[in-house]
C-alpha cells in the first residue's frame, strides 16, 4: 500500500533531520570557529525541540564532553542536559562521575554550567536529586574553578529552576542565606531575588 502524502512528508522530514545533524556533527570537528558556532546553534535547537532525533548520537556527544578543549566540554554540557530529558535507557546514569567530576573545572566556561544545567537534570531524574545537591552544595570545597563566587551563582539559578522538586529545601535555603554576602554581585543579586522569590528574605 502506498505511503499517505502525510506519511512522505514526516518521513521526508525526518530524513531531512537526520542529514542535518549527521552535518553538523562533523562540523563540530571543524578548525573553522564559525561553522563550529553554527553547528552547535543548530544541534541545541533540535535537543530543545526534537531530542528524539539527536539522542542516537549520544555516544558521540559524550566523547566531545571528554575532549580538552573547553569550547567541546560547553557544547556537550548543554547537548546532554537536554538530551537527558528523554534518556529512558539511564545512559546518563552511566557517565554520571564524568559529567559532574567537571564541577571541579577550572574554567569559568565549564564548571559554572554544570551548575547551572543540574536544575533541568535534576527535573527529568528526580532519583538523582540529591546525588547531585549534595555536589552543589560543596562546590566551594571541592571545585577549582577561577571564578568561584560566580560559580555559586549559577549553582543557585539551578536551585531555582527545580526547586519544588527539592526534598530539602532547608539546607539549599541555608546554602543561599550564605551567598548574601558573597564577593560577586551577581552572585549575590540571584541569592537576595531567589530568598525574596520564596518567601525567605524581605
């Protein structure tokens, strides 16, 4: 029986995508920044949009995480924390240490979105919660990072973004209470609006 014009367009479509992304993971490879940037604009738009179709590049994405180069560790931080929204098989479970041993990364590009993207992690695997909280809660202690009070920072717009799923609120409340006298005024913006936000801080 013949596909529906329906059906030829989906399957055409899906074709279409998976060309695009087969292109732009070679072009994340690229000496050329340029298509670099490009080829990451388009890989973020179809893991917000259809993580579906990039998920079977999971491996790949991995890979880049574990490359030195900085600008391969941002693009696979942003690529995995939306990509794990669909992770059924618990792949992420698997590379867990991988992913958040980077907490300790130096570079402000790198352990600042660990941080930050943990809120959405935490969202679609509520079992990690507090794994993951209790690595957020001593990123003073533990990471290297140039820009540390900027790093707690990012570490409260995690707490934001899943704090009603948070079991215990009291200490991650504690950890915010802290960051109002924090060196960083962006820093300690987000505390003071975060408190104010949930009723902590008038």
């Amino acid at each position: 029986m013949p596909l529906s014009p329906l059906k030829r367009f989906m399957g055409n479509m899906i074709l279409k995508d998976k060309e695009i992304i087969s292109e732009a993971m070679k072009s994340l490879e690229s000496n050329k920044e340029k298509l670099r940037s490009k080829a990451f604009t388009v890989l973020l738009q179809i893991s917000e949009n259809n993580p579906e179709y990039l998920y079977p590049e999971w491996e790949r994405i991995t890979e880049i995480l574990r490359k030195e180069e900085v600008s391969n560790k941002y693009v696979a931080i942003h690529l995995i924390a939306n990509l794990v929204q669909i992770d059924n098989a618990d792949k992420f479970e698997k590379m867990f240490d991988d992913f958040y041993n980077l907490i300790c990364h130096e570079s402000p590009v790198v352990s600042p979105h660990i941080a930050e993207k943990s809120g959405k992690i935490i969202k679609a695997k509520p079992h990690l919660q507090r794994r993951i909280i209790e690595i957020l809660l001593t990123t003073d202690k533990i990471s290297q990072c140039r820009h540390k009070e900027l790093l707690k920072g990012y570490v409260i717009s995690a707490f934001d973004e899943c704090f009603p799923f948070i079991e215990n609120k009291e200490e991650v409340f504690k950890y915010v209470e802290k960051q109002m006298n924090s060196e960083s005024p962006k820093t300690k913006k987000k505390a003071k609006e975060f408190l104010k936000k949930y009723k902590k801080y008038d």
